[in-house]
C-alpha cells in the first residue's frame, strides 16, 4: 500500500517537491508494518488523507522598498491537517522557499505536534523574501504586506503561525501589529511575540534548550553517559543553533563549531557566543568570517572550499554533533565522517537535516539518531504554552516554562524509545517517532469522520 501512495503522489508531484517525497518516503515506510494492522486504516484512507494537504494558499505580496522601487514576493500558507487542534507552525522567510519546500516543512509538522501530545495541528508558511541586506523598514513594509493578505486565513482557533528560518520575534512584531491594525483583535494570533505584548517567556530559547534536554535524557537512558565535559559540534548560527551552543555550554559540554550559509567556524577552545551574537543579531547578518578576524585561534572555512556533497562542520571529531541550520546539510560523506571520529550521538535541531542514506547509515552503526521532529519540538511546544497564556491572560515566569519544557522533551524521549522498541525497533527512533506520531493522528482522524 505504501509503495503505492508513494508512486502516485511522485506522479502528481512535480520537480520542486523533492524534499516533500523525501519527508513522505521516509514516514510512510516507518508506518508499513502499522497499516497493515489495523484495517481501518486502508478502509478510510488514513494515508492517502494524511500526505494530502487540507489547503494551499498563495498570494502576492506587494510592498515598497527604501528606494521606492515596488518589490513583489510569493507568500504562502500550507494547512496541513488540524485533527489534533488548529493549524500550528513557523512561517519562513528565505529566497528558497517554495510549495515544495513549505509541504515538507508542514508535513512533518503535523507529526512534531502529535509528539508534544499536545491540541496542535501542523501548517506552515512564508515567502520567498530574502531578508538579507534589509533595513528594518524594509523588513517592517514586507510583513506589513505579508499579513495584509494572510489575516483572513489566520486565528487563535483555526491556525497560528510562528517563526522559523528568517522569522524572529521583531517579524512576528511586525506582523501581530498588522493583524491587530486590520482586525481590532487582540488575541494569540502568532506565537513568538515579543514579550511586551503576549510573548510566552522562554520562546526564544525553547528549541535550542529543547534539543539539549531531548539529547541529554536520550545519552543518560540509552548509554549513561553526560554530556558535561564532551566536545559536541553544531552547526548554524541562528535562533536554533544559539540556543542549542547557549544550553551546551551550560551543562559544561565543549562547543567548537558553528556555520552560516556562507562557511564553518572551529573555534577549539569553544565557541564564542558573544561575538557570533554580535555578529547575527536581528537586522545585521554579517557572515561568520568576521568571527575568525576577530578570534585568531578560531578557523574560518568558507563553504566554496568543500565539495557540494560534504560539508566543514561535520568533519570535526565529536562526540555528539547537532545540525540546526537546514534541511540536508548533514549528507552521507559526512555521516561516514562523524562515525570514523568516534561520535555516538546526532541530534537534530532542525528540520530534516540529514538525508536518508545518512540516516540510514547511522542507524545501521548503532549511532543513536533522533529525527528533528521528536528533538527540535520544544519550541513549538513552548508556542503552545504561550497560545494557553494567552486564552487565559496569565504569565508564566521563567522557572516555570523551562521545567515543563524538560519534562516535555523527556515525555517525547520515552515516548518514542518505547514506541520503538514495542515495534521490535529498539533504539530506531525515526521509526518510533513516526509511528507514535501517527497513531495520535490517525484516530483523532478516525474520530472525526470523513
Ligand atoms: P535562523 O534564520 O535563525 O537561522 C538559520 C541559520 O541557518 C543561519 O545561520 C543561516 O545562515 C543558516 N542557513 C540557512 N539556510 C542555509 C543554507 N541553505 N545553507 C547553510 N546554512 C543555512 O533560523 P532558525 O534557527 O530558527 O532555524 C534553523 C532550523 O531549525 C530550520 O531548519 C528550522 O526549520 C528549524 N526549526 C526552527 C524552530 C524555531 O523555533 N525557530 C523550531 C524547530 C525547528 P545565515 O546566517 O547565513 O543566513
Ligand atoms: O519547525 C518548527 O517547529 C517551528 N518553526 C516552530 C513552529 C511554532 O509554531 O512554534
């Protein structure tokens, strides 16, 4: 049946969608032994309803530049499914984003969120703005623009958008501004926003600090081991990958890499994340080259340099590494490399860095692997807490999101390992994602009917 749903949707797909039948591929193989054993899956077309998107929304997004010249962009917004609760998820903004891409990112949403256990549907969005080398008007008048057109398709109860790639707190401003301007309401439309009107605390550290609780209980269970003391490598150099080097380095584990879209960093005493602050911080964007001048000890790699299907950061010896930069960064070259050097642990932080034949790879040497849509969920997790603030117009302090951030990336962790090993597929945590993801699903699926 698998075989099938894959080859019919490769038939009505077209070239930009790889990444999507890369996400599909993966999920419905984990699932070929699960459908076969309920009926009512094939009998209401579990399947073929879930790989299928409820909606996709295009518009145009017109808007002025600082030169008065008028800029036009796509934006999108893909409603995935909402059996668990209204649509949730990031809203991109990056010259790559396409259908296909925002599909892939949306699907695997859909099972992100099933996996927090909490009411969350799975959606995603953005445009194909590139917010490089823009004033902050620019930026302003671009989002402005954006949700001039995406407020109608939007609501704390029918969907919620976020950040993602390109998207921090100041867009998620400038657009909860927009909304309230064109609607009067003042309700949790977005997560993510600033906090000084409905931000949750906490948001903006949650997927990075949400990785390293997921990567420290999965190391304590499955081989006893900390991460105090071990050198680990990230990659980025983003909201992820900061929050992700910031919790590291917390728990006394040694940072010596990051990267960007343009080169790597090794930095062999530890990344130094003032200065890669300094260097990203919203509106600046300069490229990681500069850390290197200012750091002599710290080398810069420029991604020219290494061959398209291998990559700096990975090449570094390593006990654990974690990609938190973009999808298939992390290729098979450099999943040979990391197991030649000795690393035990890849924890995704973002979403479906590593490309299938590294994943394959991984599982096969006994590496342990988890897929970003079990580890990186603790950020959509903290949007939720904060759409829960917000309906009942509470505060949560500090202490109070963190502890049940750790909780919830603990829950995932056992979630999944249980769900795996019940399958016979112990320590196979694509595997036990997928399918503890999917059950959630499926019967809230059933449930509601066709
Ligand atoms: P940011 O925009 O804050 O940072 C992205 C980082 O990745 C930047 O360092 C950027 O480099 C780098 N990057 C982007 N595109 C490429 C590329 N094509 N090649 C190499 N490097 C690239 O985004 P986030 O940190 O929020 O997101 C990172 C990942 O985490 C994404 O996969 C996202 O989907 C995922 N994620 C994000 C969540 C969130 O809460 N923000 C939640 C869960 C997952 P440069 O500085 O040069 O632009
Ligand atoms: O990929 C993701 O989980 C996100 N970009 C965050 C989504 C959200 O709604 O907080």
């Amino acid at each position: 049946m698998v075989e099938k749903i894959l080859a019919n949707l490769e038939k009505s797909s077209c070239a930009v969608d790889n990444t999507f039948l890369q996400a599909v591929s993966e999920v419905l193989h984990s699932l070929e032994s699960v459908v076969d054993s309920d009926p009512r899956y094939d009998a209401y077309a579990i399947l073929e309803r879930l790989v299928t998107p409820d909606r996709v929304i295009q518009f145009k997004v017109q808007w002025v530049d600082d030169q008065n010249h008028v800029q036009i962009n796509n934006g999108y917004r893909i409603q995935f499914n909402n059996a668990l609760g209204p649509y949730k998820g990031g809203l991109r903004f990056h010259p790559s984003v396409s259908i296909g891409v925002l599909k892939f990112l949306a699907f695997e949403q859909i099972f992100k969120n099933s996996l927090t256990g909490l009411p969350i549907g799975g959606a995603k969005g953005g445009s194909d703005f590139d917010p490089k080398g823009k004033s902050d008007f620019e930026i302003m008048k671009f989002c402005r623009a954006f949700m001039r057109e995406l407020h109608q398709y939007i609501g704390a109860r029918i969907d919620v958008p976020a950040g993602d790639i390109g998207v921090g707190s100041r867009e998620i401003g400038y657009l909860f501004g927009e909304y309230k301007r064109i609607t009067h309401q003042y309700d949790g439309v977005l997560s993510g926003k600033p906090y000084a009107f409905g931000g949750s605390l906490m948001r903006p550290q949650a997927t990075g600090y949400g990785v390293v609780y997921f990567a420290r209980e999965m190391l304590n269970v499955e081989l006893q081991e900390s991460l105090e003391g071990k050198v680990c490598t990230v990659s980025g150099a983003g909201n992820v990958a900061i929050h992700t080097i910031e919790k590291l380095q917390q728990i006394g584990a040694l940072v010596v890499t990051c990267s960007d879209s343009d080169g790597t960093i090794y930095d062999p005493k530890g990344i130094k994340l003032n200065v890669v602050r300094e260097l990203k911080e919203e509106g600046k964007r300069l490229s990681l080259a500069e850390y290197a001048k200012l750091d002599p000890e710290a080398v810069y790699t420029p991604k020219a340099q290494y061959p398209q299907d291998a990559h700096a950061v990975w090449q570094i010896p390593c006990f654990a590494a974690f990609p938190c930069a973009t999808q298939n960064e992390l290729s098979l070259l450099d999943a040979q490399k990391l197991i030649e050097n000795g690393c035990v642990a890849v924890v995704e932080g973002a979403n479906m860095p590593t490309e299938t034949g590294a994943i394959e790879l991984f599982l096969q040497e006994g590496i342990l692997f988890s897929p970003g849509k079990a580890s990186n969920a603790g950020g959509v997790a903290v949007s939720e807490f904060e759409m829960s603030q917000n309906a009942s117009m509470e505060k949560w302090d500090f202490d109070k999101v963190d502890r049940k951030l750790d909780e919830l990336m603990r829950q995932i962790y056992k979630r999944v390992s249980l769900t795996a090993k019940e399958s016979g597929r112990e320590r196979n945590f694509v595997d036990g994602a997928n399918i503890a993801a999917f059950k959630r699903v499926a019967e809230a699926m059933l449930l509601e009917g066709v």
